[in-house]
C-alpha cells in the first residue's frame, strides 16, 4: 500500500493545522461488482472499465462481468 503525503500548508493556515491530528487511512476490504453485484472480496481481482454511453466515471467489476463488458463496448479504465 502507499504512503499518504500531507497536502502543503498555506501560512495563514499553519498555526491552525498544529493542533489538528493527522488523519487514518483504512483500505477497503471488499466492494461489489457494479455489473453483477457479487462481492469482492480482498483477494478477489477487480478491474475498472469505462462505459461507452458515459466515460466520466469508472465502474468496478469481477473477471467474469470484464471479459462480457469489453466485448459490449466497455472500455478498460486507464
């Protein structure tokens, strides 16, 4: 997993940002594919393709629903 860098601080802001805990990252343990709706699990593989009627968001989908997406059209999310 990668390390999150804090954001630069403005100087009118410095004083206020000390005081302020830094906050926690949790990974996602599972999600669900947005095709099929089965669960993915930690280990599972997850790919993200784009839509052919609408490329402003990604959907998240399992090996199964990406191999009958790409041959509609769905494009691999890059």
């Amino acid at each position: 997993m990668g390390q999150v860098h804090p954001m630069p601080i403005q100087s009118e802001d410095r004083d206020a940002a000390a005081d302020k805990p830094c906050a926690t990252v949790r990974s996602i343990d599972s999600a669900h594919c947005g095709l099929c709706g089965a669960k993915l699990g930690a280990r599972s593989l997850r790919y993200h393709v784009v839509s052919p009627q609408s490329c402003e968001s990604t959907i998240t989908v399992c090996h199964t629903c990406r191999k009958a997406a790409l041959s509609e059209g769905y494009r691999p999310a890059e």
